[in-house]
C-alpha cells in the first residue's frame, strides 16, 4: 500500500533550484533510504514533506489525503513523526518528559482539566508515565530517565530523539541523518532501533551519509543529484547504477575526497 | 590551605532529594577533608557544628525545592506554605503588615500568570499592567456605573482581560524574542493613552472612585484581616491551579515550545495555539488580580498601570526565579516588602532599591528560589572554615 507519494515536487530559493519535479512513492512497512552528495536537495525534500517549508508547485500526499498546505503540526497529527538533523531535543525537561511531551498528541485534557487534575487526568498521566518507561527501556536509556534530557551524552540524545518520534505513534518516520556524529557503535544500535521499528509496522524513510548504515538496512534507496532525482531502486542496483556512481565520484575526485565507497 | 570543593550546582534531575540535603553533605565531607588534609587528629562531634547543621536542616524543612517542581504533585512542604499564610496575620496581628501582604498577594497572582507566561513557555510580555488595569477598571466602571455585584464583576474582569488578551494575541504571539516584547510595550502604553482619553468611561486621569468593598453573598471583606484572607484565598487557588497545569501534559507542552519550535511541532503541538492559551490564562489572571486590586484600593486610575508597574512585575518573577512556581510568589513578597521597607527614605528610595536590585541579579541569577539554598551553605561552610584556619595558625 502506498503511503507517501510526492508528485513533481519544484521549489527554489533566489532562482536556484534546490528539487526539480522530484516524484516520489514510499510503501507503507518498508524503509526507504534517500542518499545524495551535499547540497542535493535531501533536507529540502524532508523540509518540504514535514511542512517546514512549502514548495513552489507539485504535491505531496500522505495516506491519499492531499498535505500539501498543511501546516507541521497538522501532518505530525495525521501520523508523520520526525527526527532532525540538528538535535533538537527538549534540554528543558527531564529524559522520561521528554518522551511524554511526544505522547500528547494522544493524550486528553485541556487546560481546565488539566489545572483542576481532574480524575482522568491523573489516569491519562499515569498511563503515559508507565507508557514512556517502557519505551525508555526499549531504548536502554531507562537509567537515566530522571536526568534532564541536556545533561546525557550526544548519542543518548540522539536515541532519545528517536524515542520521542516514536512516542507519538507515528505510521511514516522521517530519519534525517540519525547517525551523523555518532561512534561505529552507536551506528550499531541505531540500525537495529530502526529494524525494530520497521517490524513494529512503522515505515522508515532515512536520509543517511552514511552508506554502511543506509545500504544494510533500507529496502529501497533513492538517489537525488543537484536537486533530480537520478536512481531508484535496490540497494545493489543503486549500488551498480553507473549514474550514481559518476555523481559520487565527481565529487569525490574534485571537491569532496573523503566521500564514503559505494 | 585547602582548596575548596565545588559548589553543589544542584542542576535538575540529577540530585535525588533535596538539595539542601546534598548541600549538608558537601559542608561535611568539606569538613572532614579539610581536616585530614592538614593532619589533625578527627574529632567524632564538635557542637560547632550544630551552628550551621540544626539551622541548614531547619531551611531544608521549609525552603522550596525548585529543581523537582516538576514531576512531584503536592507536598509536605506546601501544607506549611499554607499553614503559615494562614496563622501568620493573627500572630503578626498588624493592620500595616496587612495592608501589605493584601498587596503582595495581588502582585503574586499577577507575577504567577505571568510566570506561566514568560518562565514556562519563554515568552516576554512587558503589557501585563494593562490587563491588571482592564481587570480593574472592567470591575470599577461595572460596581459604579450599573451596580454589579463585586462577586460577579470579579468574574467579569477576568473574561474582559481573557477576551481582550486573545484579540490582542493573534496578531502579537507571532513575534519572537524583542518584537513581542516591543509590541507587548506598545499594547501597554495603548491601553494607558486609550484610558486617559475616553473622560466619559474611565473617568480620565482622575479615575474612579468609590468602588465598593469586595462581597460575597452579604459578606463583605472590610477589614485588613479579611481582605488578606481574600487575596491569599485566591493566591492559593490559582496556585493550585497553575501546578496541576505544569505537572500535566500543558506544562510539558509550554517548556517544549520554550526550547524548541520545530520539534514541538514535530509531535503535533499546535504552537502558535499553545502560546495563545497560556498569553489568555496570564491575562485572566492578571484580571482577577486588577478586580481585586480595585475592590481594595477603592480606587482605579491610570497611573496605577503604567510601564512602571509592568517592570516591577516583572522583576518579580525574574527576581523569583523563573520556571517554578514558588519563584513568583516569593519575588513578589520580597519586592513589596522592600518598596515598603525603603519607602521612609524617601528620594533615596528609588537609587537604594535599584542597587539592591542589581545585586540580586548579581548573585541570583537564576532567581532567589534556585540560588538561595546554596549560597547559604557556601556561607556558612566559609564561615566555618575561616574560623578553623585561623585556630590553626594560632
């Protein structure tokens, strides 16, 4: 079953044009990789689909429901969850808030329940107390959960990013570039907290860097290039496809010569 | 010559316990280890040390806790808060301590809405005075002009301030940072020119006067004694109110817009109507606490309402502490107390009370609630400490 699909999708900035009609489908319960050099238009894309930034013309349907003049919130509520590349975590709360912050969409109460604690407040806050620990666990980061969420080292952060997204039940995650600046081992845990998650019925659609991780675990790869979208498909037929291989090696001979082996 | 330990930072969540606790633990090992180091023979109890450990322990019995504010409900603590507000005005049974405490507690309420406001959901408004002075004179011109009952006009000024609060909001919450706190501002000064002008309603620079006591039902609050039973009546109530709120899924949605935007988003928060919601429960607030202010004063006039006013309250809860709810409340006992305080020397008054403001924010940054407990162990362990160095030397 289809559950994103993004259809000639054009937006610029100052006349450059970052994505040029890039059509996309994402099937709902796989994991679907996005790779690209720097400057390909991949946070553009994920920009454009959690409703950061608007494009210039084209659409993007998730669910067969049109989203494209959604704002963020609207489409994190329809079920789109989402980690960013610069870790925005809540430092302000303690680990355990942090995750049940993720569940409110899902909790009840307004203001004036909430500040008459009512009694299915007090149950509803219990539940997710209960909830967001098990999902701490899951995490291996029920230690700490007591800790404020800025006090724990950047990949703990990372994971508890990812734990947050999850919390709120979403049916497609958006993972832009979760093992950026994290050590060979964390890369680890990180692939397998997303194979999880695939199994647990989340579709996954990760932007990575990092082809090791990407090529293992995603089902399928999309390739973009100067904002087009140049290869599709398995990650071996990615990997042979000699279009790909030019747009990389191009960058690597010039520019970029620490790029990764395809 | 040893050199000192760290203090206890105390930062959130990582301290199980009171802070205090901790704190006790560090004059101690500070204790021991500056002893072995210079190799005196320990000594198993000295009563020195009761000095500083009975009223350290003392402190922690009663000092708020403001790094675990968040995920306890109410405690043993605040049936103290609330025992001494209640026996306090009949053992200090003096009309002038009263008098004084009545207007605490209406800066209190004002300074706990807009704590909500600025600490949890790090916003800034500098236009709160206006909706204090809507809620005044809503209860003023509703109690003179077309003899409403107090009780109702009390209610009435806040949903004034409310409806006022979310026509203004729209437009204003969608500045960040400066901007808002410029349009905040000009809000303010508006309300103050629109106030002055409109002679027929507001009675112009003059104000109004004659507003009845504050009743409810036959019973009328006319004495000091009363009055401050009134205003700290519903200190507590709005208290209450405001600590279910952080404690529940709106706290945690406040702090997730004050940290991050994007991410609040990300799991579905509506930000811009967050934002909304809590500007219109301050400003509710903020009309309780004019209605009342009216009732008591008797009066209601501009000038009452002006910038001025705005930064005090806010010094209030910067002073206080912000993100805890504790803060507020004792920023606004501490500022009414001092004005009072200085108020006898005159045109020195103002030059005194800025120093002392400074020297707050100096050395308390986060607030009086945060620092307090640890500045007083830094203290008295010094203290302690510079006594036995000396003993040493001789």
């Amino acid at each position: 079953m289809l559950l994103l699909s993004i259809e000639e999708l054009i937006k610029e900035y100052d006349g450059i044009r970052a994505l040029d009609r890039v059509s996309l489908k994402v099937e709902k319960g796989r994991i679907k990789g996005l790779i690209g050099p720097n400057g390909a238009g991949k946070s553009t894309l994920f920009h454009l689909i959690s409703g950061v930034e608007k494009p210039d013309s084209g659409k993007i349907f998730f669910k067969e429901k049109n989203i494209t003049s959604m704002e963020p919130h609207e489409r994190s509520a329809l079920g789109i969850g989402r980690t960013f590349q610069t870790l925005q975590i809540w430092g302000n709360m303690t680990v355990v808030e942090n995750i049940m912050a993720g569940m409110n969409r899902r909790l009840k109460g307004g203001f004036l329940s909430c500040g008459l604690w009512l009694p299915w407040i007090r149950r509803s806050e219990n539940e997710a107390l209960k909830e967001a620990k098990e999902i701490l666990d899951s995490l291996g980061l029920l230690g700490k959960w007591e800790s404020l969420a800025s006090q724990l080292p950047y990949g703990k952060q990372k994971l508890l990013e990812l734990g947050r997204a999850l919390a709120m039940k979403p049916e497609l995650l958006l993972l832009d570039e979760p093992a950026s600046g994290l050590t060979p081992l964390e890369i680890e845990q990180l692939s397998e907290q997303v194979s999880q998650i695939r199994q647990e019925g989340v579709t996954v659609f990760i932007v990575e860097h990092h082809m090791g991780m990407v090529m293992e675990i995603a089902d399928e790869i999309a390739v973009l290039h100067n904002g087009e979208l140049i290869a599709e498909g398995t990650p071996e037929a990615v990997r042979k496809n000699p279009q790909v291989i030019e747009a990389y090696l191009a960058r690597r001979s010039h520019t970029n010569p620490a790029l990764p082996e395809l | 010559m040893v050199a000192p330990l760290p203090l206890p930072t105390g930062e959130r969540g990582r301290v199980r316990g009171s802070n205090l606790e901790i704190g006790i633990l560090h004059v101690i090992a500070r204790e021991t280890m500056s002893s072995r180091t210079a190799k005196v023979p320990q000594t198993q109890f000295r009563k020195r040390d009761l000095f500083y450990l009975v009223p350290l322990w003392f402190i922690s019995l009663i000092a708020p806790d403001p790094y675990l504010y968040h995920k306890k409900g109410f405690k043993k603590k605040d049936i103290f808060y609330l025992a001494v507000i209640c026996l306090a005005p009949l053992i200090w049974s003096d009309s002038h301590f009263h008098h004084l405490m009545v207007l605490a507690g209406i800066y209190a309420i004002l300074a706990l809405g807009l704590s909500l406001f600025m600490g949890y959901a790090g916003q800034i408004s500098l236009g709160h005075a206006a909706f204090f002075g809507i809620g005044a004179y809503t209860t003023a011109i509703l109690t003179t002009r077309y003899a409403v009952p107090t009780f109702l006009a009390f209610w009435a000024s806040a949903l004034t301030a409310a409806l006022i609060a979310h026509l203004m909001g729209r437009p204003i919450l969608k500045l960040k940072g400066y901007f808002l706190a410029l349009a905040t501002l000009g809000f303010g000064e508006i309300f103050l020119v629109i106030v002055r002008e409109s002679t027929n309603l507001t009675g112009g620079v003059i104000g109004i006067f004659g507003i009845p006591w504050f009743s409810v039902l036959g019973f009328s609050f006319d004495t000091y004694l009363k009055q401050y039973y009134l205003a700290w009546g519903v200190v507590t109530g709005l208290f209450i109110f405001s600590k279910n709120l952080v404690r529940s899924k709106v706290g945690r949605a406040l702090l997730a817009v004050a940290a991050s935007e994007d991410a609040a988003s990300s799991v579905g928060m509506n930000v811009s109507k967050t934002k909304l919601e809590i500007f219109v429960l301050g400003a509710a607030f903020a009309g309780w606490a004019g209605s009342l202010f009216a009732c008591i004063m008797s009066t209601a006039s501009p000038e009452a309402f002006s910038l001025g006013f705005t930064i005090l309250v806010v010094m209030m809860v910067v002073l206080g502490g912000m993100g805890n709810l504790y803060g507020p409340i004792g920023g606004a006992l501490l500022l009414t107390w001092l004005m009072d305080l200085l108020s006898k020397y005159q045109e020195y008054s103002l030059p005194i009370y800025s120093v002392i403001l400074i020297l707050f924010l100096i050395f308390f940054p986060d607030g009086i609630g945060a620092r307090l407990n640890v500045r007083v162990i830094y203290l008295i362990g010094y203290w302690a400490k510079k006594k036995k160095r000396n003993k040493g030397k001789l």
